[in-house]
C-alpha cells in the first residue's frame, strides 16, 4: 500500500534533481568551477584540481546522499516492521575510517602534483617582452617566488582605502621616478609579470579571478603572486578583503596587450607622468617665488622705522616663521607653508595635513621626525610621498633646530 | 524477598512525582531564580529574541542584494547589518541557545537535581544578556562595521573612530566570560555529578558532546578575550599591537581570532551532533551504532578541531611549511566527521523509522551537513581556497555547517524537548509544514551562492555589477530567504500557541532513552525523587524493559499488578 506513493515520490525526486542538473551543467562555467581564461598556468592548474575535487565531491556527496535516502525509505516505519537492536561493527567503523583516509591521500596527492604549476611561474615565453633581471621592491623576509631564468616584469600594488596604485619596477633603485597607474594594470602577454602586493592602510585582497587566486595585502607585510597571460584581453577583479566603507567600489582590472602594444602604453605613460611632475615643480617654484616676494616687500617696511644702519637680520632667531613661509629656494628646501596650514604663520595650503590640529599633542622631537622622514607617521586622510622627504638634505642643522622651535612654539601656542 | 542478583534490589523503578515544594510564581522568582531548568528557559527564550534580531539583519542585507546595483542601503548601514548579524547569530543566537539546551537537560540527563554552581549559573545568563543589551546600545550611536572578524587594523581607532568597536568589544567580553564560566559549571556538573552507574561509557552522547564543547570553550576563550583586551588598549590606551606602523603586526590579531574562532565553529556544531545522537537512535527504535566510535570522534574533531585554525588565513603571506600543515590538519578533520555520519545512517539502517518533526530535522540536518563538510575540503585544499577564500562560496559554506550543524540540530531538539519543558506537545503538522519552507528556503538560499562566489562575487560587498549571472543568483537567494523566514515565523507561531493548546504529553511521548524522561513534564524543582541506577546508554529502556518483565512476573504469580 505504502510503497506506490514512496516510489512516484522517489520519481518526481529523481526528476526534480535531474531537471535542475541538466540547466546547470549546459550553463556557464561559473555556476560550478572557478573562472578562467587568461591562460595563466596557475589559474589553469587551480581549476583542474578543483574540478577534480568537484568530482570526488560529487561521488561522495550522491553515494552518501543516496544511502541516506534509501535507508529512509526501506527502513521507514510499517505495520510489523522490527528495528533489529544491532550496537555496532568494529569492521564497518575501520573499513569507513580507512575509506574517508584514501580519499583525503587521494586528493592530498593530486594536489601536491599540481602544487608547482600553480606556485611556481614559468619564464616567459620567446615572444613576450623582454625584461631586464628583477629590481624587486620586496622588503620583507620572504623572497618572492620568480622564473627559473630571474627574469620577470615586477609590479608593486599598492591598497589603499579604496584603490589599487600599480608601481612597475625599473632598472634604477629610486623607486619615486617609476611609471605608475590606478586600478587598470596594462601587462604585455606571453610574459611571466610578478607582483609585489602591499596595503597602506588596512588589509585588502588582490582578486583577479581569471588570473588565479587571491592574496592579501596587509599592511606591514609582503605577499607575492605572478601570472602569464596568453590571451590579450581585459580580466577583472575586486578587492576581497573588507576594508571599510568603500570596499565593494574598489574595483581592479589586468588589461593584458601585446608586448609591442606595452612598450608603446608605458612609454607614453612615462612621458606623461614626467611632464606632469614638471609642471607640479613649476607650480610649485610659483608658488615660492610668490611667497618670497611677499616676505620681501614685508620685512623692509617693519625694519624701517628703526632707521638704524643696515645690519643683516638676525637669521638664527628671526627666521623660523621665514623658513616656514618661503624655505630655501637656493637649496631646493621646499616652504612649509605652501602645502599645510598654520595660523600663527598665517599659511592656509591644503595640500597636506592641516598643523594646527594633527600636532597639537606632538612633542619637539616628534616634529622634527616629522620633517625628516615624513612617510613615517602619516596623518589620516593623507596618502605617503607627497611631502618632499629631503628636508635632511636642503636644511642645515641649525635651521632645522630652529624651524622645529618655531612650529613646535607656534601650534601649542608659545 | 530473597535476591539473586544485586539488579534485581536496587532499581525498583518509581514514577517520581512533583511533590517536593510548590513552584514559586511571579516575574521576580524567575529575576531571582538559580534554578537550572528556569536558567535553561530565559536562556532559550532570550536567543530566539535574538534571533528574530539576526534573522530581520539578514533579510535586510538580502533584499539590498536582490538586484544588481541596489541603492536601497548606505554601504555604511550595509556593513553594520552585516556585522550585527554574524555576531548575533554566533553570540547571542546559537551560544545562549546551546547554553540553554544543554542548562535545561545535561542535569537531567545525568540524574543531577540542579548545576554544580547554581549561582554562577545564573550569573552566566546575566552576563549573557548585559552583552547583548550593550552590543545593541551601539544601535543608538553607531555600530561596529568590521564584520564578526573586526581584523585589525580596520577596527582601530584611525579607521573606525566610533564606539561601535568598543561595544562588539565589550559584547565579546560579557558573552565570553558568561560562556566561560558556564563551560566550568557544565564541566563540573558532568564530572562529578552523575547518577550511580552512569560510568564513562554510559553517559549520554549529548552530554559527551557538551563535555567536550565545556573544554574547546575553556581552551579558546580566554585568547579571543585576550585579543579583544589588546584591541581596547590599541584604541584608548596608546599601545600598538596590531598597528603595523608602529611595530604591530595585523596577523597577530588575526592568529588569535582564529585560535578562537575555529574551535568556535566546533563549539557551535558539536551539541548539535549531541543531539542528533540522542534523537536518530529513539526514532529509529534501535540503538546508537557505534556509541564508542562516536565519542572517538567527537574528542577527535575537538583534538585537531583546535590546530587548524590558520586555514582561515591561507592567503596572507604565511610560510609554505604552513600551509602545507594546515591543509593536511583540515582533512583530518573530515575523517571523525565522516565516521559520525557513516555511524548515524548506520544507526538509521535496518530500524522501523518514525518521523515526527524532531526526526525531520534530524535528517534535514545529515543532508545539509553533509553538502557543508563536503565543501569544507575544497577550501581546505589551499591553492583552491585561494580562488574560493571570502567570496560567497565561504558564505555558503558556513552557513551549510552552522545551519546545516547547529541550526537544525537544535530545531530538532527544540521540537524533541519541547514537551519535556512545557508538558505539552507541539503542533506536528505545523512542524512540518515550518520544517518544509525552513529546510527548502535554506537549500534555495544558498545552494546558489556557491556559483555566485565561483563566478567572482566576494563577500561583504554592499553592491555589485551584473556580470557572469550575479543578478539571477542573488535573486534566487533573497527569494530562498524569505522562504526560510517563514519557516522560522511558522515555529514560532507553533511553540507560542502550543503552549497553551498542545496536547499533554506525559513524561515520556517518545518512549525515550535517557534520564530526562523518568521524570514529570515539566520536571519539579528538584527534578528526581529517586534518582535511578544506570546500567546501560540508554537507561530508560532498562526501566521499560523492568517494568514489563516486573508486570509480567506479578500476573503470573496472580498478584495485582502495579497501577
């Protein structure tokens, strides 16, 4: 009597998960296996193994699943039916306990197998562009995994809140002349490209689907991963680790071109950074020359009422708040004042930190820090290497002593 | 009368009844009260409040994920809905539910007349609730937005300057110490507390279960509550642990969470497998298989449960020996968790199955763990998790395991226990109506996310591009949830009008097998008269199995038979 229902609902069951299979099977590889496409050997190899874990999955999952049902439906409770009061069988627990160990050694050598086309990068191929041997911007302990032959094209990215800055290595070791760009990373194909991954403020993930797995860029550490793409194209990502507000707009993508296509993109890209760095200095030196001439036009007419003989200003005390304003044009010292602001100066730049508020429970020698290696602290809101990092160089001692004193008397009110 | 056996004297087996003291009444004796079993109640009815918390978070985080592009939510309401509702779903949801399951019945089941430490079992709860209330403070002024993970240095001052931290913060801290010192109480109570005869290997599988979650909890707390200490030092008190400008290191923050948070996983999932163990053998009609191989394999999953925990972190820049390690420490994981489902369909095989709603969502439950585990290899195999690591593949993972594991199991509990509570049954055609939508909405909701993590969607993104399906996937999604709302609402309705109109159950509706059913229902203050002797896991089998034999002598003998 029962058994006619069981087995058209055992049908319909079948049917139902059929009919769902089949749709998903035909549609897109997203549905079941991660995305490729670029023809990076590490994306590749990623995805067969998880394909090949997916079949095993899919025989444990349907033999367990089955058994489960069948032993629903047999066993299910009936007029008459005797539940046999079995405790247990010690061979039954080895024989699966040994079962589920094969499997894991199963995929565990499977993996190691297919662990150095996914870890290690290939050199590049004839075709791809040529790159000199690697000037890393590495900094951390770990070494960065490279081509048997050294030679790859290293990228540094950079997360910030919420964008990745992409920095290409050079030849040379000042790593602030370098051809940079924002979220598009342009690649050449063929070529084995490394990159350096790094956070500036919190941590976030460099994700390129297509491209191979993700990795973290935390702040305070260096983390590695390469590709070699064979296919020109676009590939796109996101960054996938939570790092705020703005985390889901904070968008990445790898547009992948021929080698010659590269040089033409990085060259041009060179000869715009460099003219608009020069018309930055240019700006700058404007901004300079003004100050000076005001400084200039304003100090004769405060010494004149005291008529007395021309006797040079006394320049180690006097200065501070000159130092400020206008720096040392002769030695390349850049004016505080043209970037941030300070009301006893009388300055209201807004290129950096405003200093009335963010020094306000620094000390003397915090400040000076400060000045000499500016990328050390950097106020919130503010992004490292835009405060000129020379000040050691452009200031003698004694003006630094006395530009500190100045700053430092004039935010806490002295 | 002579004996022949000492069995024959010692367990005449008495229906004890509730004559001990009158029940004090009124909402101060339940403020006031040290009662377990009253301790249990406010435990349960205080997470399904949470849970209804939870649960409007998560449907509120589904519709502004319906369709592509959505606007309906800031990205700034987006992550503190989110935040709020894995760290309500996993501290003030599924903790003080498994606090209060495990309140109300390990005594029981134990044949103790109450917890080791009855004050500290009420301090316990009050913590518990101060954690919440405090979390929820944050409502008013601004919630956390760092997740349940809340990594440094995203949840420090420079880059989360309200106070929403500081109370996830000090939830951590009150739940925390309200777990600890629970977890000390229960494994007090089950070491020394037991009835005569319940050996080692007589003691009830959930029991076993909560002894083992009583360690794991033991073991981890104590670091996330010194992780979250560092983090309020970082934030108010100038030091630097986690900022790496200044010397911190960001992994180390995440190395403690996870020391706690992977066993936490194991401290959500394993009383649910308690539970299951106790409902598939009395439906079942057959006893537990395999009962040693099951308290190997809790104890196992507990043992390497905790030394896997860096499996979370395998795309941070970590040693290659590391990853290896922790791959491989992952798998193992999967062979005592292969062995308890082996044993449970085994234990289901050759019986005369029942399947009232308790048993419904015991199997609902083997299903869904079974998919969730499955999917645990693939990101336990590191170059995969590399692809799979916070996309929505985890999400769907997780909730597989957590749902799957503990949800389930502690609905299928609920609807087993219930009558024992309140006396009276609940309704089982609603049961199942509820366990339907419940069960498919979950399937519905996120079978799908697994593709939806696989075609690039990663997780906690408050927006996304309609690209590679993402709409139609997440679409799917929002419509399962709602489905499982209603289930969830469909309980709830269920056990409000059952406890008035549920039909009495008698002490022992299921003919079941442990202590807690030799009492009344509910049981008096004191919970035993008598507190038998045990010979066997399932004592109360023993007790049936005397009575009738008891029954049987007395007509023989022509004597009148006990009433």
């Amino acid at each position: 009597m029962t058994s006619r229902p069981a087995k058209q609902t055992f049908l319909f069951a079948f049917i139902l998960v059929a009919a769902l299979l089949i749709p998903a099977s035909a549609a897109m590889a997203g549905v079941i296996a991660p995305e490729s496409g670029g023809g990076t050997p590490n994306a590749e190899g990623i995805r067969s193994l998880y394909l090949l874990i997916f079949g095993i999955g899919c025989v444990v999952f349907f033999g367990v699943g089955g058994l489960l049902i069948y032993t629903l439906v047999r066993f299910r409770s009936r007029r008459g039916s005797v539940a046999v009061q079995a405790h247990g069988n010690t061979r039954l627990e080895v024989a699966w306990t040994v079962g589920a160990a094969m499997i894991l050694v199963l995929i565990s050598v499977v993996t190691f197998l297919k662990l150095d086309q996914i870890k290690n990068p290939p050199n590049s191929s004839a075709d791809g562009l040529s790159t000199p041997m690697n000037v890393a911007f590495n900094t951390g302990p770990a070494k960065p995994a490279l081509p048997p032959n050294g030679h790859s094209l290293n990228i540094d990215v950079n997360g910030q809140q919420y964008i990745w800055r992409y920095t290409y290595a050079d030849t040379d070791t000042n790593n602030l002349n370098n051809v940079f760009a924002y979220e598009q990373m342009v690649v050449p194909t063929d070529t084995t490209v490394s990159l350096t991954i790094r956070a500036q403020d919190v941590q976030h993930s460099w994700w390129i689907p297509s491209l191979g797995g993700k990795f973290d860029a935390v702040p305070g550490y260096t983390n590695y991963t390469w590709f070699k793409i064979t296919k020109p194209g676009t590939y796109n990502g996101q960054c996938a680790e939570l790092c705020g507000r703005g985390h889901a707009t904070m968008i990445a993508s790898v547009k992948a071109v021929s080698p010659a296509e590269f040089k033409v993109w990085y060259a041009a890209q060179k000869l715009a950074i460099t003219s608009a760095e020069r018309q930055a200095a240019a700006a700058r030196n404007a901004l300079v020359a003004k100050d000076a001439a005001v400084l200039k036009a304003a100090a004769p007419s405060a010494a004149a009422p005291m008529a007395a003989p021309a006797r040079p200003a006394p320049v180690a005390m006097a200065d501070g708040k000159t130092l400020f304003v206008a720096g040392v044009p002769a030695t390349g010292a850049l004016a505080c004042g043209s970037c941030h602001t300070l009301s006893a100066a009388g300055t209201n730049g807004a290129v950096g930190p405003n200093l009335d508020v963010v020094l306000k429970t620094w000390n003397a020698a915090m400040i000076r820090e400060a000045i000499l290696y500016p990328n050390k602290m950097i106020a919130k809101g503010y992004a490292a290497n835009i405060m000129p990092a020379n000040y050691g160089a452009t200031l003698t001692k004694a003006q630094l002593d006395v530009l500190v004193k100045y700053v430092d008397d004039s935010v806490h009110g002295k | 009368m002579t004996t022949t056996t000492a069995e024959t004297t010692t367990a005449a087996p008495e229906i004890v009844t509730g004559t001990a003291a009158p029940r004090p009444t009124g909402w101060l004796s339940w403020l006031t009260t040290t009662d377990h079993k009253r301790i249990g109640i406010m435990y349960l009815v205080a997470s399904w409040m949470f849970l209804v918390l939870g649960g409007v978070e998560a449907l509120l985080i589904r519709l502004q994920l319906a369709v592509p592009d959505n606007t309906l939510l800031s990205p700034q309401t987006y992550n503190a809905l989110f935040t709020m509702h894995g760290t309500t779903m996993i501290f003030l949801f599924l903790m003080p539910m498994i606090a209060g399951i495990a309140n109300y019945l390990v005594p029981l089941m134990i044949g103790a007349r109450d917890m080791a430490f009855p004050k500290l079992n009420a301090l316990s709860l009050w913590l518990f609730i101060a954690g919440g209330v405090v979390f929820y403070g944050s409502l008013l002024f601004s919630p956390a937005e760092c997740g349940w993970t809340c990594y440094a240095p995203l949840s420090e001052t420079a880059f989360s300057p309200t106070n929403g931290v500081d109370s996830w913060i000090f939830l951590i801290h009150l739940t925390g110490i309200a777990s600890f010192i629970g977890a000390l109480n229960l494994f007090v109570t089950i070491t020394n507390m037991r009835a005569p005869g319940m050996s080692w290997s007589r003691i009830p599988l959930f029991v076993w279960t909560m002894l083992t979650q009583a360690i794991l909890l033991i073991i981890s707390l104590p670091v996330i509550a010194g992780a979250v200490t560092l983090l309020l030092t970082d934030r108010h008190f100038g030091t630097h642990f986690f900022d790496p400008s200044n010397g911190g290191s960001p992994l180390l923050w995440q190395h403690l969470f996870w020391f706690f948070g992977h066993p936490e996983v194991y401290i959500l999932v394993l009383p649910g497998f308690g539970i299951i163990s106790e409902i598939l053998p009395v439906f079942s009609r057959k006893p537990i298989f395999g009962y040693k191989a099951i308290v190997a394999a809790t104890l196992g999953i507990a043992v390497i449960g905790t030394l896997v925990w860096a499996h979370h972190m395998f795309t941070v820049p970590l040693p290659f020996f590391l990853l290896i390690f922790f791959m491989l420490g992952t798998y193992l994981v999967a062979i005592p968790t292969g062995v308890k489902i082996f044993n449970w369909i085994f234990t289901m095989w050759r019986g005369a199955i029942e399947f009232p709603v308790a048993m419904l969502y015991s199997v609902g439950f083997l299903a869904t763990f079974l998919l969730g585990g499955i999917t645990g290899i693939f990101l336990a195999t590191f170059p995969v998790d590399w692809q799979l690591h916070d996309t929505y593949f985890v999400v769907a993972h997780f909730h597989y395991t957590i749902v799957g594991g503990a949800v389930f199991a502690l609905m299928a509990g609920l609807y087993y226990w219930f009558p024992k509570m309140t006396g009276r049954m609940m309704n089982e055609k609603l049961g199942k109506i509820s366990f339907g939508f419940t069960l498919g909405g979950f399937w519905i909701t996120f079978l799908v996310q697994h593709s939806a993590g696989l075609s690039g969607m990663p997780r906690r993104v408050y927006e996304y591009a309609d690209v590679n399906n993402l709409g139609l996937y997440n679409m799917i999604s929002t419509i399962g949830s709602f489905i499982l709302a209603l289930g969830v609402l469909l309980t709830i309705i269920n056990i409000v009008t059952s406890l008035k109109n549920g039909a009495k159950s008698g002490p022992d509706p299921w003919r079941g097998n442990t202590l807690e059913w030799f009492t009344p229902s509910p049981p008096p203050l004191n919970n035993f008269d008598v507190v038998p002797r045990v010979r066997s896991v399932e004592p109360m089998q023993d007790i049936r199995r005397q009575i009738e034999r008891q029954d049987r002598v007395g007509d023989e003998a022509g004597v009148v038979a006990r009433s």
